[in-house]
C-alpha cells in the first residue's frame, strides 16, 4: 500500500489520530479539562514548538504563530541565528508525530522544506499563495516521491 493519498493531497492530515495526543477519540469534555476546547478545529495545537525533522535532518520547529495559518498548515520557524526564515507545510507532507520526543517528521527533505515559497504573513490567506504552496509540494512528490 501507498503511503500517500493519490493524488497527493496537501491539505489533509494523513493521520488526524496521532494528533490526539493518546486519545483513542477526540472528546470535547476531556479538551476542556485542558483547555484545549478548539483542538477539534485546530489539531494542529498541541505541536507548538516541536522540532520538525526533514528525511535528511532537523530543519527547525513549529513556530508559536502558527495559529496565523489555516489548521491545514504548520508554520515552521526554519531559520538560522543569522537568517529568519518561516515556511508552511502542508499538513499532508507530515509523516508522523512523535509526541514523547516532540517531533514532527515530513517526508520532505531539508532543501525542499526550505525551497518553499517563504511565507509572508501579509499574502499568507492569497489563494495565489496557497495554490503555489499546493503546486510546489505536490509537484515534490511527483519528482522525488518520499
């Protein structure tokens, strides 16, 4: 079996229950108990600050802003001590989620994480944007399939 969707799909998680931390099923009364009432709307939340790891390497971590992007994105803070860089990944280039390390894996390679189209939050929700994000990662796994 594929591990991918086909055709890939950018913007769907391939695992949503991963992202439960645990849980076999979400429940909006054990969410509230956390304080985590919009995991069901962003589950992507509970991966603030998590280091993202490339197939070749760590590339940096899921940024603090990530709630300026969809829940179908994860911003990542792929910067250097001397250079800012934040790129968005689509939820469908994430592998698996390794909550006990906090580590999120892509099936992405360094260069191609850093090769996206860099975000800028000022464009960010352009649909110009988002489909050249879509075409440039989906266009990744054609070429070079994970």
């Amino acid at each position: 079996m594929h591990p991918l969707p086909i055709p890939f799909m950018p913007w769907a998680w391939r695992n949503v229950g991963e992202l439960l931390h645990g849980r076999d099923t979400y429940s909006p009364e054990a969410d509230e108990a956390t304080g985590s009432a919009d995991r069901q709307d962003r589950p992507d939340i509970g991966l603030l600050g998590y280091e993202v790891e490339a197939l070749d390497g760590g590339i940096g971590e899921v940024d603090q802003s990530n709630a300026r992007v969809p829940a179908d994105c994860l911003l990542v803070d792929a910067g250097t001590w001397s250079s800012h860089l934040k790129v968005v990944l689509p939820v469908g280039a994430v592998a698996r989620v390794d909550h006990d390390a906090k580590k999120v894996f892509v099936d992405r390679t360094k260069d191609q994480v850093r090769q996206a189209p860099e975000y800028d939050a000022d464009t960010f929700d352009a649909d110009d944007y988002r489909q050249r994000l879509g075409d440039y990662y989906t266009e990744s796994y054609r070429t070079t399939p994970a």
